[in-house]
C-alpha cells in the first residue's frame, strides 16, 4: 500500500496501534490500559503537563494546592480502587460546623454525631442551603399569600418527596436535607404532601432548621490527584508527548494521520479523542465529523468557574470549630472548604467562583478577585481573621484546552434523546472522556469509566 493510498505522511513516525489526543484522566486511563494489553500507544498532550482538569499546582509557599478535581464521592468505586493501586492515600473532610450564609445571614451546620459520615462537600453544603431557602420561601409565600395557594393547590398536594428530589441536586444535599429537617420538625412521613410539609416548617427560622445536619462522605488524595494521572502515565514514559496540540486528523484507508500544530504526523490504526467535546471543534477532522456532533455541544452551555485558594500561616478557622465549609446563596464566591494539606502547618481555604459573576471576575485582575475572595471570608467568619500569605486561581473558561468547567451540562432531555450518542465512535475514530460517560458524566469517576471503555471496545475489536 502507498503512502498516498494509507493517508500517510512520508515523514511520519512509525504507526502505533492507537494515538490518544489528551492526557487528562481519560486519555490516561485509556493509554494505560491499551498498553497493558499490548497495544503500542502514543498520548499527544497539547499543555507542558498531564492531568487536563486535574491540577495539583505547587504554590510559591510549596503547598500543593488542587486548581482542578478534587473531591471523590460515594460511588466512584473506580476511582478508589486506583487510588488504592497507586498506593495512595485517602483524607477525610475536616470534622467542624459548615458554615451556611443565606440572604446575608450566617448559620452553623453542626455535624451529626451519630453519623458515621464525616462531613459535607461544599457543593452538598450549598444545595441544603438553597433547598432550606426555597422551602423557607414557599412557607412564607403560602402563608401569607392565601389566594395564591389556592390558585395552586394541586401543585401544593404533590407528594414533599417529589418535590425535595426535583429542587436538590445533589444525592448529599438531599440526605442532609431529610436529616435537618427530620431533627428540626419531626418525620416527614413519604405520604406527606408539600402543604403539609410547609405548614409544619412555618415559622421556623432558618438557624433552627440548620443547627443540625448529617454529615456526608467525601474524600480527597493526600498530596494531591495529580499523583493519580502521574501513576498512570507512569508506564506510558516516553510514550507521552506534552506540548503536542493536535490540530488536524485525517482519516485514510488503512490509517489515521494525526499532525500537531507544529507540523509533526503520526499514525495509527485508531485514535482516541480524549478532549473535551467543546474543543474537539477546534480540531479539523477529514473527513469532517457529523455536522449535529458539534451542533449538540454548541447547544451546552459550558460551565464557568474560576477556582481560587487563600493560603494562610495556619488553618485559623478550626480552632473555632469550623470545618471551612461553606455554602452561601448570594455573591460571586458560593461554596468554600478547607483543602489543607495533611501533615502541613499552613491552612488552604478553597473556594470557587461561579456562573455570571465568574465570567466577569474572568476580566478582571487577580488582585480584585482576591480581595473579593478575603471579603466573602469577613462576611462569614468576620472581620478578625488573619491575612492570607498567598492567593493563586485558575479562570478555567479561558484555559483554551479546557473551554470551560466544570464540565458539559446536558439537559436531562437532551441527554436521552441523542447526547449519549455522542460517545459512538465514527469509523476508528474514538472519544473519551467525562462528558461522554453515561454515569457519573462529568465527574473524574465519568472520565475514569469512559477511558476504560473506549480501551475495553478497541481491544475487542
Ligand atoms: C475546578 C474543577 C473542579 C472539579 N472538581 C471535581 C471534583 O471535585 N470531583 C470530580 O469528580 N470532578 C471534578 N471536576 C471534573 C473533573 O476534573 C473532570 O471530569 C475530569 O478531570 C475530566 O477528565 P477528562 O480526561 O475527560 O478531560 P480533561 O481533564 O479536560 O483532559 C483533556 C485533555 O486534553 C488536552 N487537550 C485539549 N485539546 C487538545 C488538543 N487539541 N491536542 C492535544 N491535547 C488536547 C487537554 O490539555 C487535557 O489535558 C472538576 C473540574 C474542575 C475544572
């Protein structure tokens, strides 16, 4: 076969059976698994390191401070178990009031003692408090606007269970909910309606409600989840190719060229796509992929957050009980927790910046977002708190291989009807990653599971 007849450019490197474009947890954990079963590999990653949205950055304090992925939850059973591989330890959250600011007032979330959990993620933080808000505010709202909740009973009469699961998001969130309220109100029987729920909540302020809670599971990797993408990547050495931006790959009879931006070709047999599906457009594929692929993922919003740590002499918040988590409603800052590391003197306070006002804090210079983070820190812990020695963030909206964060947010519809179908492969042209898993999508344990299984369907074939 010609060169001209297998796609392949005559100074090309040798063929390998699969090119992985990406080096984020899917593009790893596809390579990893490919070459453990004697696949010749090659990963092009187009940033100087590994891990995409994994990002263990060392602070000029020489604090390794996570910019990226962080938290693992109950059910990212894949996750763990390469964790444990890796010989790498677990932390569990810091034990402490959470601190919940709702309309500019300041609740502690106390941990439930009899709960073998420890803890809440700050997202989990977040979501108790608007569930509390919102059902605060129909309380209010039916009892004091009684044409209102006529007008709507039908509405009122849904069963409360229906109505917690569509206004909380996350499964933590709404345990913790249950249990506050449980403690604060009584059982809420299932056959309990939302009328009945709000007529026994009214009158309650929200200091009540939010003085007990159940702790929930979540746990981070001592030292840092690079080292997980670094495990990975171990085996693969020379295989890795960082600073390597895939710019075109054409597809031939026998082969798929990919070339770089710099002009260098490689071939192989398949290529996996591991980027995320918002950037796969800014690579030219020959023949050009389905017209509704990119469609479909102009049509998701791309996520907007800019993650910011404060990093002080020493975690001050602990000595007064509080865990640093922290979940507020209103502001550019909602959610905080602390992300010291362990066996380190210093205290790292974590926190993110989302949605609109994430976009133009984006703009704006690093020393206004800090000042707005240590503002949020007064509101909620007050004015006498220490000067942090350093602030550091990551805007990922503008980090050009990301496009955006934390991940795609399909709309339930949209993703039964055809994003799922996104994660076919086109020919011997693959794709990975967070946004194509259908469990756990968008999260590290989706990265994980759609990296083995692009690797698992190559290998069959
Ligand atoms: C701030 C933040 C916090 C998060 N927190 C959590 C958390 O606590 N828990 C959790 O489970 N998940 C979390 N996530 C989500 C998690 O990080 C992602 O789901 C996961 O890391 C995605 O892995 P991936 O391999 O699919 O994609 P990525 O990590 O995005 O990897 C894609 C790789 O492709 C590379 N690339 C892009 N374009 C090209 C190109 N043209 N050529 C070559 N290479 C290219 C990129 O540089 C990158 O390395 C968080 C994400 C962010 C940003």
């Amino acid at each position: 076969m010609s060169d001209a007849q297998s796609g392949q450019d005559p100074a090309a490197q040798p063929m390998v059976d699969v090119i992985v474009v990406g080096a984020g947890l899917a593009g790893l954990c596809a390579a990893n698994s490919l070459q453990a079963r004697g696949r010749r590999v090659l990963v092009l990653e187009a940033r100087d390191r590994i891990g995409g949205r994994v990002y263990t950055r060392r602070t000029a304090s020489g604090e390794p401070v996570e910019m990226g992925a962080q938290w693992l939850n109950p059910g990212h059973d894949h996750m763990f178990a390469l964790v444990e591989r890796a010989g790498l330890e677990l932390v569990a959250p810091m034990l402490g009031d959470s601190a919940v600011m709702l309309e500019g007032r300041v609740a502690r979330v106390a941990p439930d003692p009899d709960s073998k959990r420890t803890g809440m993620t700050p997202f989990e933080v977040a979501d108790l408090g608007q569930g509390l808000l919102r059902l605060h505010h129909l309380s209010d709202r039916v009892n004091d606007n009684e044409p209102w909740a006529e007008a709507n009973s039908a509405w009122l009469g849904q069963p409360f269970d229906r109505w917690m699961r569509s206004n909380l998001r996350t499964p933590g969130g709404k345990a913790a909910f249950q249990h506050v309220l449980g403690r604060a109100v009584g059982l809420i029987s299932p056959e309990s309606t939302l009328i009945e729920t709000l007529h026994r909540v009214a009158g309650r302020d929200l200091d009540s409600l939010a003085a007990v809670n159940a702790g929930l599971q979540q746990r981070r990797v001592k030292g840092g989840m690079a080292q997980v993408c670094e495990f990975l990547a171990e085996p693969l050495a020379d295989q890795v190719h960082l600073g390597a931006v895939v710019a075109s790959v054409t597809v031939g009879d026998a082969a798929i060229t990919v070339t770089t931006a710099e002009g260098e070709s490689f071939t192989a047999r398949d290529v996996i796509v591991a980027v995320p599906p918002r950037v796969v457009d800014a690579i030219t594929f020959e023949p050009a992929l389905p017209e509704w692929r990119s469609d479909l993922v102009r049509e998701v919003p791309p996520g907007n957050v800019i993650k910011a740590a404060l990093i002080y002499d020493t975690p001050w918040w602990r000595e007064r009980g509080m865990s640093g988590q922290v979940g507020t409603d209103a502001g550019p800052l909602r959610v905080m927790s602390d992300s010291s590391n362990v066996g380190s003197t210093l205290g790292v306070l974590t926190g993110f910046f989302e949605g609109p006002e994430a976009s133009g804090l984006g703009r704006w210079t690093v020393s206004l977002r800090e000042r707005t983070f240590t503002d949020t820190v007064h509101t909620v812990f007050g004015a006498d708190v220490p000067t942090p020695l350093e602030y550091v963030d990551v805007d990922w909206s503008s980090e050009r291989f990301t496009g955006g964060c934390h991940g795609a947010h399909f709309a339930p519809s949209v993703w039964t009807a055809v994003a799922s179908s996104l994660g076919a492969p086109e020919g011997h042209v693959h794709f990975a990653g967070a946004e194509y898993a259908s469990r756990f999508t968008g999260y590290l344990e989706g990265a994980l599971r759609s990296g083995k299984e692009v690797a698992d369907r190559i290998t069959k074939r």
